[in-house]
C-alpha cells in the first residue's frame, strides 16, 4: 500500500475522532490545523486572539461495534488511568466507519488501532493536566456546545440525540465528550498560544515566499507612472537627452521627493497631470509586460527604472500590491458586547443567567444596550458602551465570531461562552470593504501565527507525553 495514501487515510480518520464532539464551540481537533478567517487586531478589548475556523461536525457513524464486551481488559495505563480494549475497539469502530464514508483506502487494523490507541493516551494525558490546572468546564458551556453541533448539522438538540441514540452513544456520553474537549481546547490555549509570537520578519518571509509562487494573471498592482517621451525617428543626441530627463526624475524620487509632484513636472503621459502618476490598481494582465517583469517582487515603495520602451523612458513605482491568496476585500461587521468574566464568584450558568436578562430587557425596550455595557461589562470597550469598532474577519475568538456571523443587523445573540467569561453581542452594522495594505499584512500576519501555532501545540503535546508515565499492556483486539 502506498504509504502517502495510507498516512493520509489514518489522519483524516483520527482526526473525525475529535472533531465528532466539541468542535461546533470552534474546537480544535487536537493535531490537526485550522483554517479559514483569519486576521488580528491591535485593539485593546480581551476579545482579541488566535483565530480559528470552526470546522464543520461529523456525527458518529453507526456501528454494531459500539456495544460493551461482557469481558473488557486494560491494554494500557496512563499515569494510573486505564485504557480499556473497549474503548479503543469504540473509537476504532468510528475511525473505520469515517473512512469508508470518505472513500479512502482502508489501513491495516491493527496499525489504526495502535494511532487511535496513542490518540486516546494524549487526550487522556491532556485532561489529566487540565483537571490538575484547576480548569473546569461549567455545564452551560456544554449546552453551548452542544447546540453547536446541532445547529451545524441543520437539526434541533432533540433531533441531534435521536440520532445519536440510534448509532448508539448516549447523551451523557456524548456530552461527557464535548466536556472532553472543551478542557483539552482551554488547557492548549492556556499554554500554547503564550508560546507563539510572530515577528515582522516572520510576515515579509511569508509574502516573499507568497510573491515567489503568484500567478501574475491573477496579481493586481497599482503603479506610480512617469513617462518621459522619445519621438519617432529621435537622433541619437535627443535619446540622451530624454534619458537623462527621466534619471533627473528617478533621483528626485529616489531621493524622497513626492511622486505626485514629480510626475506632474517631468511626465508626458497624462495621468502625470491627473492622477499624480497613479495608474490604479489593476489586473497585473492589463498592464505592459514590461511595467510588470521590471517590478514583478520588488516590495511595496520600490522604484524602477528608467525603463526604456518603444514610447521613451519610464519610471515606475510600486505603489500597492494585492498578494495572491490575500483577499482585496472582506466583510466587516461592527458590535458590541458585553462581557461578564467567570470565576469563584460567578459561574458561567451565573453569568449566562444576568446576561439573558440583560437581553430580555434590552428587546422589550425596557434597556438600553450601550447603558448596559457601561455599568457591566468587565472589558475594555465597556467606557465605549461595548462598541468593538469595524472588524475584519477572524479578528475575534471562534465562539464570539461564529455567534457574531449567525446574526443579522441589529440582532443580539444568546449569551456566548468564551474562555474570557460570557458576552452578550448586538451586530449593529455589516459591510464589505477593501482591505488596505496594512489590513492585508495583519491577515498575512494572521496565516503565519495559525502556521506557528500548529508547530506550537505539536511540540508541547509531545513534551506532555513525554513526561506522562504509560505502561502498555495487552494489544488491543
């Protein structure tokens, strides 16, 4: 069997695994890479963090393995807690079902056994670590969750346990599960995300390596332009002394000089007078082949030349530069919340509570939202009546940003759990916008980080293996 085909095979089942639980709460799988909206922020609110997708759920499938033996036996102890055949030959039975559902080669049973098996000893390392932080899960947080996962399979809560009922987990099962990943998701970005910093360094190498690779079809530039003329059948004597006009102009630029100002005085083209030299941004296919070889990787701010051509001698600067794989334009959506942290104090089913509330009144015309979020709300932006601005997406966490997209202009969400506390959050506005350089570089910024935190969670998962104590014993069956 080929060995690619069957790597792929097994990641793509062990990763079903994790991802049939808790995911609709913008989980992670554990091992396994987000994508999607991505972007970050400067702002000062606690909202700002690691961005992730939220991947979509895959319910269990039915199995006629998922019933107990009446015999069961250890196969393995990690840190004094067993690992029973069962639960391996259960997970096993799910992996196997996945693939067949994706129509992927099918790997030994044995070798799957043996990943799902040393799957089932990280989590259970992970949630023995999580539990001696001190990290707790409140029970509305797996409601939360749990009607995540309904809602992203298009089925109401009751629906969903029918389902799962006939494919034979029960419900305390299954929200012990998302329970499960709601700790490992908590503990990894409790200690993961504190490890990672992005450098801009980090960005230009990313975009260097970006430009190395664009489809110059698909590229859009905008060119700063001065042309300086040379007439047909020009004598040696007036070439010179076009040249020499365009270097003048190439030195004042060179030299810091505005290109506006420069092309209105030295250029004969007639955006020289216009449009301050601009030629816009454009199809890199509408432009001359010349203009885009002679600044094709050059960064942002460069400036080319003189460039000779049939018509004279140019002078061109790199004015802006839509990266391939970066968007030019997004949805923005403008809130506001209110945030309410969680603690010894104030559980989050508390919290859920006041904020529900707040809700309630709010919608009945018996509150103001803004009056609110200045006399409650425990973050940042509550002196603004929790106004968070204009965002790009992927600005804010998973469970705050996937709450903010189901909402409609003027819309005020269900209270949202997050590992900041609990927020009520009102879209007051939704438009498409384009994005500037700045914005593009964040979002290139945002793809690197995603990049290093994947690097990240992998090596800290392997330290916390690798100080846990595992004693195999009997393989499974």
């Amino acid at each position: 069997m080929n060995h690619r085909v069957f790597a792929l095979a097994l990641t793509a089942a062990l990763a079903s695994l994790v991802a049939q639980g808790a995911a609709a709460q913008g989980l992670r799988p554990s091992g396994t890479s987000s994508s999607g909206k991505t972007g970050l922020s400067s702002s000062p609110s606690s909202l700002t963090a690691r961005p992730a997708a939220v991947p979509s759920i895959a319910l269990p499938a039915p199995s006629a393995s998922t019933a107990p033996r009446s015999a069961d036996f250890i196969v393995a102890v990690v840190n004094s807690e067993p690992v029973t055949n069962y639960e391996v030959r259960s997970r096993l039975a799910r992996a196997e079902a996945q693939i067949a559902k994706q129509g992927g080669a099918m790997p030994p049973r044995d070798a799957l056994a043996r990943e799902v098996l040393e799957r089932i000893i990280l989590e259970k390392v992970q949630l023995q670590q999580a539990r001696e932080s001190g990290i707790k899960v409140d029970d509305y947080a797996v409601s939360q969750a749990e009607q995540g996962v309904a809602r992203q399979n298009d089925m109401t809560v009751d629906a969903l346990y029918a389902r799962l009922a006939r494919d034979g987990m029960s419900k305390d099962r299954f929200r012990e599960e998302l329970r499960n990943q709601l700790l490992q998701q908590r503990l990894r970005e409790r200690e993961v995300e504190a490890r990672v910093k992005v450098s801009d360094l980090d960005v230009d190498q990313f975009l260097r390596e970006e430009q190395k690779g664009t489809d110059v079809a698909a590229m859009e530039i905008n060119l700063g332009h001065v042309l300086v003329l040379v007439p047909e059948k020009a004598t040696p004597a007036q070439v010179a002394e076009r040249q020499t006009r365009a270097q003048r102009a190439a030195d004042k630029v060179r030299a810091g000089e505005d290109f506006a100002a420069v092309a209105r005085e030295f250029s004969d083209a007639p955006e020289g007078q216009r449009a301050g030299g601009l030629l816009g941004l454009r199809p890199a296919d509408r432009y001359p082949e010349l203009f885009v070889n002679s600044t094709l990787g050059l960064p942002v701010g460069s400036i080319v030349g003189p460039v000779r051509s049939p018509a004279g001698f140019h002078v061109l600067k790199v004015v802006e530069r839509v990266t391939a794989g970066l968007p030019s334009t997004v949805e923005q959506n403008h809130a506001r919340h209110i945030l309410l942290r969680t603690g010894p104090q104030l559980s989050e089913a508390a919290a859920a509570a006041r904020l529900a509330d707040y809700r309630r009144r709010v919608l009945a015309g018996q509150a103001d939202f803004a009056a609110l979020a200045r006399e409650h709300s425990q973050d940042g932006s509550s002196k603004e009546g929790g106004d968070l601005g204009w965002a790009n997406p992927g600005r804010y966490v998973p469970e705050f940003e996937q709450a903010l997209d189901a909402l409609k202009p003027g819309g005020i969400s269900e209270p949202v759990v997050s590992r900041f506390g609990v927020h009520l959050i009102q879209l007051l506005e939704r438009r498409e916008a384009k994005l500037t350089q700045r914005e593009q570089r964040d979002m290139a910024r945002s793809t690197v980080r995603e990049k290093k935190l994947d690097e990240a969670y992998a090596t800290w998962a392997q330290e916390l293996r690798g100080r846990a104590y595992v004693e195999y014993r009997e393989p499974p069956q």
